[in-house]
C-alpha cells in the first residue's frame, strides 16, 4: 500500500498564508509541499484584508503571515486576529524578512506563537517553517483534546 494522503485517511492541516509577494506565496508553497508531503493544504492571500476575510468564512489551524504589507501590515492583521473570538487562538506564525530583536519581541507579546525568517536558503527555511507548524498544531490539538475530555467529566 503507498503511503498517499488518501491512504493515510488524515485531515491535512490547514494553513492561511499571506504576504502580498506573488512569488513568495509560490516558493514557500512548493518548499512546504515538499517537507510536509501532503499533510499541508495551503490558501493563499496577497493581504491581510483578504485573509481576514478567509478567516471569517473557513476554519484554518495556523496562520502564516508576512509582516511588511501594505495596506494592513502584518503587526496590525495580528492584532485583529487576537481580537476576534472565532479565530483568536489560531496559531499564528511571521514568516518574514523584516525583523529585528525589537520586532520580534513586539510580535511575540502581541500573540505571535514563532517568528521564522525568510532570509535564507528557501528550502531550510520552510523545513523550520514545517517544524514549526506541526509543532503548533499538535500543541492546539492536544488542548481541544484536554478541554473536550475536561468538559465531559464533568
């Protein structure tokens, strides 16, 4: 038996990437295909408008978002997505070449689980990318476990 998705009879898990570089949503697509196999289904937005929008309509276990956009920058999408309660506690990842210490930090108490760094070799950077989502999704899966199994004890 091959080892496809349809053979594994799994959900893959749902990432909202966004960055407002055609080319970059492409790469990183491919590149995370690639580490991930098929366990990634990927939706694409070229803003932070537009993937607030997707976040309104359909579920996604992570969101990874660049931070120099224009329009909304990616500081001020995060900020929205911390303040809507239907998607508040969705994993959120800053893949982004913009970011010193200060930003980082400023991004990380705002509610920003990881910043990865797209300066690089693509490849290394979406295989800590893939890391890292897995990572997150297995830690948010576990807490709906805990809470579902906490809430029919009682």
């Amino acid at each position: 038996m091959t080892k496809d998705f349809q053979s594994r009879n799994v959900m893959p898990v749902r990432i909202l990437h966004v960055d407002d570089e055609p080319a970059h949503l492409e790469i990183t697509r491919i590149f995370l295909k690639r580490a991930a196999k098929y366990d990634f289904e990927i939706v694409a937005v070229l803003s932070a408008e537009k993937a607030l929008e997707k976040l309104e309509n359909e579920y996604f276990d992570v969101v990874v978002s660049d931070y120099k956009m224009p329009g909304m920058n990616g500081m001020d999408f995060l900020e929205t997505v911390r303040e809507n309660i239907n998607y508040a506690d969705t994993p959120f990842i800053f893949f982004s070449g913009t970011g010193g210490p200060e930003l980082v930090e400023e991004a990380l108490k705002k509610g920003a689980e990881r910043h990865i760094t797209k300066k690089g070799d693509p490849s290394t950077q979406c295989t800590l990318l893939a890391g890292a989502i897995y990572e997150l999704t297995r830690e948010s899966y576990k807490e709906v476990w805990e809470r579902a199994i906490t809430t029919a004890k009682n």
